[in-house]
C-alpha cells in the first residue's frame, strides 16, 4: 500500500522519467480505463438506483480524477525533462498527447448509449422515492357511481394525483377515505380541491389526523355506523424531538382551526380537539360529531 502511495505521489510531482509517465502511466493506463469502460458499460446503463450511483462514482474517479492526475504528472515530467535538456519539443509533444487523452476520454464516455450526466442519479433517486410514496396510499376511481376511494398516508404527491382525477372529463360525486393520516400539507391540498369541487366525502372505518382534513372539506358528510373520526394536535419536530425552526405550531394550529371553523364545526368541539396531544388521538362519540356539525349523516354511503 505504501508503495503504491509512493508510486502515485512521484507521478503526481512529475518525478518518473518522460517516457514512463507518458508511454505507462498516460496511454497504457488510459487504454486500460476504457477497456473497463466498453466491459462495464452494458452493465452500468441501467437506470436501477445503484447501478447509476455506480456508474457516476466511475465517471467522477476514471474520468476526472484518475485523468487528472496522469495529465498533471506527465506535463510536470516533460518540464522537468526539458529543463534537464534544453529541448521542448518532447515537451509540446507530451501537451499534444494529453489533450489527446482528454478528446479521447470525452469520445469513449459520448459514444456509449447512455453517457453519463448529472442528473442521470438525482432523476433515479427522484424516481424511487415517488414510487416509494405511492406504494404508501392507493387511489381509485369508479367510474359508475363518480366515487373516489382513498387509503392509506397523505405523502407528496397525493394531491397532485386527486387533481389529475379531478381534472378528467368523469363527473365525480364522492370521496371515500380510509387514512391514518400522514402530511399536514398534502392533506390541505386535497381539502381545498373538495372544497372546490363540492363534493361528498364518506368514512367507512377510520380517518384521523390530517385525513380529517380532509373529510371536513366534504360538502356533505357521512359516515357508517362503525366509522370513526380521529382528532388531535400535530407537531412538525425533527427525529430528535427538536422543533422545528422554520414552523410556527400556534400558526399552524390556528389556520387549521379557521378551516375547521369555516366548515361548520362548533367551538366548544374545536376546545376539544385542539386540546388532545400529538400522542393521543381523540375519536368523539358519533353523537357529538353530529351534534357539532363535523358530520352531517350516519349509515348512509
């Protein structure tokens, strides 16, 4: 391992003779590289998530580093060369040589099917994080009754998915939902689209947290018999349980408060559901959800 350092450090200070940094350590170790480049690369030109993480790490450690160091090293052994002997010509020589290396390199990487670019890993990694989230929630649309069912967590990208169905040439009618919650904001979203929309919203089992959002959005509310609605508090900390400095919980709190308010519910059942902790939920009895206006309906669908 030492000598190896040793070796790379000499090159790097141009201290190996002209004709080995140019001859070894350029063209035999550059030819070597795309040798690696041709084998790999049917491999590397996926899109899977780790194969483009591999072939970035590739392009950044053959094609930038490794070049610069043997570009680096074989101009500082031709100056040395030509202080030692007068004559540049050897010297003009190894700079034409190196910029041949960089056109070639540029060439080996252009030529292959899918040549590396920058936003090939951050695109991927785009890529499997939405799949990720749409694996956490299942949204369909029955086309007979203009019935939309949801269920699962409200992560990004849910809202944009109720608008596409929104925005089609089908006559929705009612949103079915089944959450335990999931994203403040993206449950927003989604409110505000019913809102506009005017649309009836349904609980078979059990909605809560944000998920009550979005049911208080509906127009007309109902419920089954065995339907519940959740409330409590949210909060926004890290992992760690430090809050969040760029939220205002009050802020957040009160906005929801109005929207709520805005939606029918009484005060003295906002006292109530802005009280429960963030690691309580409370599920009122069906007759004071009615009673204050959070539903308007039970049994019926």
């Amino acid at each position: 391992m030492h000598r190896a350092l040793t070796y790379i450090r000499d090159h790097w200070r141009g201290e190996h003779p002209l004709a080995w940094s140019f001859w070894i350590n350029l063209v035999l170790i550059r030819l070597i590289i795309f040798g690696l480049e041709f084998l790999l690369r049917g491999f590397l030109d996926h899109t899977d998530f780790l194969l483009v993480a591999a072939k970035s790490i590739f392009f950044v450690v053959f094609h930038i580093i490794v070049l610069g160091w043997q570009i680096v090293g074989t101009a500082r052994a031709a100056e040395s060369h030509m202080q030692a002997t007068g004559s540049s010509f050897l010297l003009w020589a190894c700079y034409a040589g190196c910029l041949a290396s960089l056109i070639a390199t540029a060439n080996v990487v252009l030529s292959t099917n899918n040549p590396v670019k920058s936003y090939d890993f951050l695109h991927t990694w785009a890529d499997v994080q939405s799949e990720r989230r749409k694996s956490q929630y299942k949204l369909s649309l029955d086309l007979k009754t203009g019935t939309i069912s949801f269920s699962g967590q409200f992560v990004i990208g849910v809202r944009r998915a109720f608008n596409q169905i929104l925005e089609g040439p089908n006559r929705i009618q009612k949103v079915v939902l089944e959450s335990p919650g999931g994203s403040v904001y993206e449950a927003r979203g989604v409110a505000r689209l019913l809102v506009a929309h005017r649309l009836t919203t349904h609980i078979e089992k059990t909605c809560a947290s944000a998920c009550t959002l979005v049911y208080l959005a509906g127009e007309k509310r109902t419920m089954s018999r065995a339907g519940r609605l959740g409330f409590h508090k949210y909060d926004f900390n890290f992992v760690n349980k430090q809050p969040h400095p760029m939220i205002n919980l009050a802020e957040e709190h009160a906005a929801d408060r109005r929207f709520m308010k805005s939606r029918g519910l009484s005060d003295a059942f906002l006292e109530n559901v802005f009280a429960q902790a963030h690691s309580e939920i409370w599920f009122p009895p069906t007759a004071k959800m009615i009673e204050a206006g959070a539903v308007h309906s039970i049994g019926a669908n």
